[in-house]
C-alpha cells in the first residue's frame, strides 16, 4: 500500500489484484479494516490537525471537528455493510406456472472494483484522502487510488501513511489503498483501464474536464463529480416580517463560515422586493473578519469574482468592499443585492459561483417573478425556505426540490449531517449523477448489480443462499423479509 517507488501502471495492477480479494471478503472483515483506520486517525488526530492548520489555515477547531466527522463516517459505512441491506439482495423463485415460465433469479450488488478518488481542497479531511468517497468505496469491496489535492500535500501524505500502515496491520490485501499526486498523474489515472468509476470534489471547469475524460474512454466509465452550487434560499414576506433579524444573523453567520468555501453556502437569497433585510445582513456581516483562504489560486479568483458581480448594471454592493487583496489580507465578507428583474437579464453573469466569503440577494416583486428566476438557477446541492406556519408553499417546494438534492426548511444549509437518510448531490452541475457522496447510500456508487439464473448455491454470494447465513434483509418472491 505504499506509493512512493511505484508507476501509475504497478499501481493499478496491485489495485486491480486487490480489489478481487476486497470483494470477496466478508462484510465483517472489511467493517474491521475501517474501523481500524478511523481509529488510527484518531489516535494521530492532533499531528494531523497541526499539518492541515498550517496549510489551510482553516483553525484547529474546525479541523479537530473535521478529523472527528472522517472518522465518524468510516464507522458509519462499517455499520452499514454489516447491517447488509447495502447489497439490495432480491430472490425470484422459479414459476414453471407462469406465463412465461420463470426461471430462478437472483439478484445481487457487487463492487465495480478499483476506484479514483480526486481530494478537495475545501474538507481536507472530509472529502480528501481517507473522505467519503474512499470510505464508501472501501467499504463495499473496491480498492482505491487518491489523487492528493495541492492544497494540502503534506497532509495528504502523512494520512495515507497512516491509512495504508493501519489497512496492512488490519490485514487487508496490498494495493487496496494508495496515493498519487500530480496534474498529469490525475488525468491518466482518469484514463487507466483498471479504473472502473471516479470519485471528485472540486471546480466546475476541473471536473467538467475529467469528466468528458471519463465518459469519451473506449470503456467509459461513471464519474461521480461535485462541481459548484449556489444553494438558493427563499424568504417569504411572511417569514421576513416576523423574523428578518434572526434571519440577517443566520445568513451572516452561514454564508461566512470557514471563509465561504463551504459546499453548501447560501450563495443566492430570494427576499420579498423593498423591505430592509439587505441593511440588516450588512449589519450582521460587519465585524465578521477576513479569513486566509485554502489555496493561493482561491484568494486570488475571489475579488475577481466579485468585481465581475459589482460590474452588472442593477447590482449594489450593500456592505463590503470588491477592491481586496484576499490573499496577502484574508477574503472579507462582500454582499451584494440586485432585483430578479436583473437577474432574468443577464442571469450568465449572476448566477455563477463566487467562492468565498459572498451572498447574493435578489428581490422578487411577486411569486410568478420568483418562480421565473428561480426557474434559471442552475442545479444545486441545497435550497432552503424560510416561511411561516399555514402559508401555501406546495408549489414553491416542489420548485425547489427540482433545483436540489437536499431541501431545508427554517436553517441553514452549511451543516451536512453523516447518516443513513442524507442526500447530498443534485442536478448538474451540483453534481453529475444522480447519487449521494454523503451519508450511508453513498457505497451505491460503487457498486453494480448482478443476477445469476438458475445458479448453484456453492458459486453465489453468502447473501443470496436460501437460508440466508448472513441474517440480513432482503426480498424473496416480492415480499421484503427481514432477519
């Protein structure tokens, strides 16, 4: 599981060699192997928090709590595989009485094998090298290879010494876990044959390029990207008049968090037209300070990004200043306010991402005007409504949900908790397929179904055995069965 004196070709080899082994042992055994790595993060958590602050800067605080949901997750997924409802395993018993006759089926998912993983740059633990993505594909069998992201070299290598040293001591197969780094490097891992499916977090020009890498193969293969989102947020007249300042402090509070390069941030605010919300959220975003952001390229694009918001006719810089040098100084907080009228003009312009410490709010006049912008807001990890108890929102949210994976009501959308029923992905280009990266489905990316007719028992799965040994749910002949 070591990295440093193989090629990208011995590399593959060694994970396609243990990607068979990965899959063919028991749940149990790969549950160890997880929870043997959490546990080995943990135990190195504060060397790692101390490698990331210095190059991140995003605070011991934020980075202990990060290293703490890293691990939570892998023992999420080691919970999840036992548990065995993962494998979706469905037996048909045969019916030589129907028309037509039915042969015996049965239906299984299986790893897809050896799997890439592209770190981004905003989670460094999170979504890096022992993230999600790894995790899940661990999990259910595959083997992964990580493609380090720049931004934090260093403590992409000292995790993967920890994760592969933790995997061999768990007594998993060599070649199921390893690191690369390198532009180059990325982009042939993306083309490698072995390479079955993709895991990436990051921009949307990075990822639209690796993508089309992906799917123009000879064998083309999934390629599970999260590419930007401006993660919209409506306020109607009824939740501004009753609350608009603890919604101010929310929007403050949440479009700044960690120096706006959240995932989720609530880059676009929908507000009822001529009220004083936009004051208020300049006063609540005052004394939120300027913060170093993750790499030298971020701090750099973010004034542009600004500068091209405030050079839209119709658009007011409501507090803050466009003119900033994010990266000697740190990014400030900016927010601007426009109408949806503008916005329905010129909406290539605003409604683009702008990652950093920035919220857009844009005043609707009504609902049909609403509806119409909110119509142009391009696919989103997030939406979230802020209304009172009573008002007639059906229409409103069913708009919503078409825009998002994930839709909230009276929060904040910076938060992504890691369990069983979270969701988070959506419409392009929030992300470019139709699953989650987040939470306890997200090992579905990784996997493929199988069915075997009129099988022999000795050659099928534990899971689909008759007397079912592993004591996991499934459905036999339609009916769901549980243990």
């Amino acid at each position: 599981m070591t990295t440093a004196t193989l090629s990208l070709s011995e590399l593959t080899t060694a994970a396609t060699a243990a990607a068979k082994i990965s899959a063919a042992a028991s749940d149990a055994e790969r549950a160890n192997w997880l929870t043997a790595v959490a546990d080995a993060l943990d135990a190195n958590a504060a060397e790692l928090v101390e490698i990331a602050d210095e190059e991140t800067s995003l605070g011991s605080t934020r980075l202990t709590g990060e290293v703490a949901r890293t691990t939570g997750q892998l023992r999420l997924f080691a919970r999840v595989i036992t548990e065995g409802s993962y494998l979706e395993a469905v037996i048909d018993h045969a019916d030589p009485a129907a028309t037509p006759p039915r042969p015996d089926l049965r239906r299984i998912l299986r790893p897809i094998g050896p799997v890439a993983v592209f770190s981004a740059s905003n989670f460094p633990f999170a979504f890096s090298v022992a993230g999600g993505d790894t995790a899940s594909a661990l999990a259910v069998g595959c083997s992964v290879i990580v493609k380090a992201h720049s931004g934090h070299l260093r403590l992409s290598e000292r995790t993967a010494e920890i994760v592969a040293g933790a995997l061999r001591a768990a007594g998993a197969p060599e070649g199921l876990f390893a690191l690369v780094s390198g532009r180059e490097v990325g982009t042939a891992l993306v083309q490698d044959p072995a390479i079955k499916a993709v895991g990436f977090t990051g921009s949307i020009p990075g990822g639209r390029a690796l993508f089309d890498l992906a799917t123009s193969r000879p064998d083309p293969i999934p390629f599970y990207g999260e590419l930007g989102s401006l993660n919209p947020v409506v306020i109607t007249p009824a939740a501004l008049a009753e609350r608009s300042g603890r919604l101010a402090a929310g929007l403050a509070a949440s479009f700044t968090l960690g120096a706006g390069q959240f995932c989720t941030k609530p880059g676009l605010v929908f507000i009822p037209a001529g009220s004083t919300f936009a004051r208020e959220v300049a006063e609540a975003s005052k004394d939120k300070p300027a913060a170093g952001m993750l790499t030298s390229r971020i701090a750099e694009a973010y004034p542009d990004g600004l500068r091209s918001f405030a050079s839209v006719p119709g658009v007011e810089v409501v507090s803050g200043s466009v003119d900033q040098d994010a990266a000697a100084n740190g990014a400030a907080p900016v927010v601007f306010s426009t109408s949806a009228a503008a916005v329905l003009e010129r909406p290539e312009q605003l409604l683009e991402e702008c990652f950093g410490p920035t919220t857009m709010l844009i005043e609707y006049t009504d609902q049909d005007e609403l509806s119409a912008v909110l119509a142009k807001v391009p696919g989103s990890l997030t939406a979230t409504l802020h209304a009172q108890p009573g008002e007639d929102i059906d229409a409103l949210v069913e708009q919503l949900s078409e825009r998002a994976g994930r839709v909230l009501f009276d929060s904040w959308p910076t938060g992504v908790a890691v369990n069983w029923a979270q969701q988070h992905g959506g419409p392009y280009p929030a992300t470019t397929s139709l699953f989650t990266s987040v939470g306890a489905t997200a090992v579905r990316r990784f996997q493929r179904p199988v069915a075997y007719q009129d099988a022999p028992e000795s050659v099928l799965h534990p899971a689909l055995h008759e007397e079912n040994p592993l004591r996991i749910p499934r459905r036999v002949d339609g009916e769901l069965v549980l243990p």
